[in-house]
C-alpha cells in the first residue's frame, strides 16, 4: 500500500527525468549486433530495459553497467541456454522477436502474466510472411513462443493494420537480415527511434510518406557512444500535476522532444496549458529540450486519429488533466490502449472514477472525461501497471490524494517516481 498525500501548493523548482525506455531498448539491442564497444548514457535501469539486457547477454552481448551507464560490446548472436523472459516488456519481446527470426538459432521467450496475455499475432504475421517460423501457443500466438531456425527471409512490402511502433521495429530489424529490401507501410507515424538509431549505426533506410524501406546489411558500424535524452513519457506526470496545479512553475531538464512523440504537449497546448520548449539540442539523431511549465486553466477538447500513436502511453496523465479542465474531453481512436500492459480504458473508467465520481466513460475505443465533477479520497487498485500507478498517483496528489495497492509496478520505467512526487 502506498499513501499519496494532497499537494498542498504548487510544484516549483527543476526536475529530471530517468531516460527514454524506448530508446533505452533500442540502444541495448542495437549496440549488441556491433563488434566495437558503445557507451549508453543516461540509459534507464527500469525493469523493461532490464529485460532486454538480460535477454542480450543471454544471446551473447558483454554488458558491463554502473548506475546509468552502460557499455555494450557484440560478439555476435548465439542460441541462448534457457528460454528468454521479456518479463513486463512489449518492446523487449516485440523488437526481439523480430531479430531472432532471421536467426539460425531456436529461441523460446515467456513474460509475466500481463504480457502472456498480450497480442502477438500482429508481430508473427508479418514475420511468417518474410519466411520465419514462429510456434504460439493458441490462436492469439499468446506466450510462450518459440522461433524456429530459419532460413534466409525473404524483403516484403507490409501495410500495417495498426500504428505500432513495436511491429514495425520488429519487421525492420528482421528485414536487416532479409534477402531484399522491405518496405513497411504505417497508417499513421508511430514512434521512429528504430529508424533514427539504424541510421545512426550506418544503415540504409527511406522514407516516403508513411512508407519505410530498409536495405539489407550486415555492417553495422556502432557509434562509440549513445545519450538517451529524459523520456517525455515520464515527464508527462509533471506535465500534467504542474499544469493543473495552481501556482505551479517548474522546468523539466532534457527531455526528448522526438516529434513522433510530443502529441501530449499539443493537445495540452490545445486545452489551454503553458508550456514552453526551451534550450533545444540534437543529441544522436535525436531532439531534447528542456520544459517550462506553468498552471493554467484547461478546456475540453477532442481528437483522435493520426496524433494517438505520438501520445499513445499518455492517455491515462492527459485523462487526469481532462478531469480538472472545464467541459467535456473526448479522445477518439485509442482501442490499442485495451492490449496494453493492462487494458487501460477499463482501469482508467473503473479506477479514476473512484476519485473522480461520474467522470469517466469509455466505448470500445473512445474515451469520454466530463471536467471538474467533485473529487474525493479513494483507495485504487494499480493492477500492477506502471502508467496506471503514476496517473493515479497525480491524480491523488491534485485531488483528495489517493491510496495504491501496488505501486512497486513503477519500477518499470521510473524507479524513483514516488521520492520526486
Ligand atoms: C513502444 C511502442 C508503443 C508504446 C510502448 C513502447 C516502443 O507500443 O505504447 O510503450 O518502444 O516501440 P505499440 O508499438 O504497441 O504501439
């Protein structure tokens, strides 16, 4: 149980962020297939990343870590002894199996009971495609599977159903391996960290319109060294609680502004928040600033469509500042938040009305906020999903405050959450 106490004045002062988790993954994965070392800093030692260290030393990686910085050496990838675990980690599983199809190695992965009970035919579909062979266990291809030997894939062009950045990572690294180029067709941009880092590593890649081309190589030449830059995803609870909390002013320190995934400061700009991007730098490929944030009063407002995947894991904070805003907030088109580590429409309805009364509506992919109902004191159940804990926890500290069941679960992408709040 953890006990989260009203705010009693505004947030004031300066904060950092852990580094992205996205980036983080892809860092550990892309720095393995090198043969030079590369030094990751400012990576996040959350869980998910966690993770993916483990399964990249199980295939071969040297790691060697201090605190949040990393040094990874490849030495190429061999048939793991056990079977790997991605634990909580979508991205974990996803981008991995993606580089173990073309692989000539079997490889057997499980996770925790959230991710056994996630969608894994979106990945193996296009996979099967290119020519691997990976074994699920029912027709959803739930964990555990295993990815058989293969032999050479075969380069496709993919139109994707769904904007998912972890499907389409997952076809680009198999498509490194590929006997021709594969061309990846997204309905909308989703996060483009997979594509920036493999240019980064000196591979070939094109982009027309939402289309992706990756060519074939096996020359990677690493960097020596790669900076992850504060997650946006993390900063988004302070984004929000200083938003919504009058007298706030506080300036968040180096956060990545990747336009793929800055969709929460437009829509909070569209409601009426300020929030400034100042001292901005490029740092491997990618974008950061540093970000002002003052309290200001909220409208409703409505969207959907092509800006969800640039806010998809921000929906529960974004949630929490809809219910302080005057009016009603309607954010369409965001059913992939039900195959998330738990399905957040429901625990957003079912949890955030517990302190919100009335609040909060959901259909099956649209999620409706009715604005400044009456706040009270709630005991809420995390269902052990970090996002959930954190949404919460702001949501408390702004309202009547809040007490958790499990909020350990933050150790995934922010271990030190609770001592900033
Ligand atoms: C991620 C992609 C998104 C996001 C997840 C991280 C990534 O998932 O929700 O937290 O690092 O590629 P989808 O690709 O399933 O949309």
């Amino acid at each position: 149980m953890k006990k989260i106490s009203p705010l009693t004045h505004g947030l004031r002062g300066v904060i950092e962020v852990p580094g992205d988790k996205s980036i983080s993954h892809r860092a550990i994965i892309l720095s393995s297939l090198g043969d030079s070392p590369v030094e990751v800093t400012n990576f996040l030692a959350g869980a998910d990343c966690l993770s993916t260290v483990a399964c990249m030393k199980a295939l071969g990686a040297i790691v060697e870590r201090t605190d949040d910085r990393i040094l990874i050496t490849g030495q190429g990838l061999h048939e793991p002894d056990n079977i790997l675990d991605a634990g909580n980690s979508g991205t974990t599983l996803r981008l991995l199996m993606g580089l173990l199809a073309p692989q000539k190695f079997l490889t057997t992965f499980t996770g925790d009971d959230s991710l056994r009970r996630r969608p894994m035919a979106r990945v193996i579909k296009p996979l099967t495609l290119m020519g691997a062979s990976i074994v699920g266990r029912n027709l959803n291809r739930n964990l555990p599977i295993t990815i058989l030997p293969a032999e050479r894939l075969h380069g496709i062009t993919y139109a994707m159903p769904v904007a998912s950045a972890q499907v389409k990572s997952a076809i680009l690294l198999a498509g490194l391996y590929a006997d021709s180029p594969t061309t990846i067709i997204e309905p909308y941009p989703s996060r483009d960290h997979t594509e920036k880092m493999l240019k980064a590593f000196g591979v070939r890649l094109e982009r027309i319109g939402n289309a992706i081309t990756i060519f074939p190589t096996n020359k990677f030449t690493a960097p020596e060294s790669i900076d992850v830059p504060g997650d946006i995803s993390s900063a988004a609870y302070w984004i929000v609680l200083a938003t919504i909390k009058g007298g706030s002013d506080v300036t968040i320190k180096n956060v990545g502004v990747n336009d793929t995934r800055t969709g929460i400061i437009d829509v909070l700009r569209r409601m009426g928040a300020t929030i400034e991007l100042v001292n901005e730098r490029i740092s491997g490929g990618e974008r950061s600033a540093d970000l002002k944030v003052v309290a200001s009063k909220l409208h409703g407002i409505e969207f959907g469509g092509e800006i969800i995947p640039r806010l998809i894991d921000e929906v529960p904070a974004l949630a929490v500042a809809a219910a302080f805003a005057e009016g009603t907030t309607i954010i369409r088109d965001v059913g992939e938040l039900r195959v998330k580590e738990t399905d957040r429409l429901a625990a957003i309805v079912e949890e955030f009305n517990k302190i919100s009364p009335a609040t909060f509506e959901a259909t099956d992919d649209t999620l409706i906020i009715h604005g400044r109902h009456e706040k009270t004191f709630a005991t809420c159940n995390t269902r052990a999903d970090h996002r959930m804990a954190m949404s919460l926890a702001i949501f408390g500290a702004a309202a009547e405050g809040v007490e958790l069941d499990d909020a350990d679960c933050v150790n995934i992408s922010y271990p030190n959450f609770f001592d900033v709040l």
